[in-house]
C-alpha cells in the first residue's frame, strides 16, 4: 500500500471502482469486506509497513545492502565494504527501536 492512512487507502478504493465501473466487481466486494483486517496495517509506523507488504525479511534486507554493494567490482579493504553495508541498513536501528517498542515483551536482543 502506497497510502499514507486509512483515508487515503479507502479513497483509493473508491477510485479504483470508480475508474473500472464494476469489472473487477468481486476484488472490490471482498476489499470493501474485509476492510479491518486489509487495513491493520496502518497501526504501525511506515518502517515497520515497509517490511510488512515486502514478501521477505531477508530478501528486502538483501536488496537494500544489494543496492550499496553492486556497482563495486571490488572493496579495497573490508572497512570500506563494512561502511557500504552499514549504509545500506542504517535505518534498521530505527525499526529496531520500535519494534522494541511496539512488541516489548515479545522482541529479544
């Protein structure tokens, strides 16, 4: 989901059967049905939405340190290759955090 809220989400649906006038009538019907549990989602901060509809953990991890590290045919030392790696999960301390904060009793370090 690209939309920032429930109400933005719901306007999206809105003109979603707006613009295919009733040719995807049943994608709609079942949205519209299932409204509150398509829509949980929005409980949590936009990090944490951003792992959620990724279809794997690792592989969304994967990708960001893929992105910092391919145009490198080679590191020069393993300090420069440390420092792309970090650079490329530096916002995962932040998602840490909340997690730690949503899912106190839960999550373990």
């Amino acid at each position: 989901m690209n939309t920032p809220n429930q109400q933005d989400a719901k306007a999206a649906l809105n003109d979603f059967a707006e613009l295919w006038e009733g040719k995807y009538l049943y994608a709609e019907k079942s949205w519209r049905d299932n409204w509150e549990d398509l829509t949980v989602l929005f409980k949590f901060p936009l990090e944490i939405r951003k792992i959620i509809y990724t279809k794997n953990l690792i592989e969304n991890l994967q990708g960001k340190i893929r992105k910092y590290t391919k145009n490198k045919l080679s590191f020069l030392v393993d300090e420069t290759a440390m420092r792309s790696v970090y650079l490329a999960i530096r916002n995962w301390g932040i998602i840490l955090n909340q997690f730690l904060t949503i899912y106190e009793k839960r999550v373990r370090l």
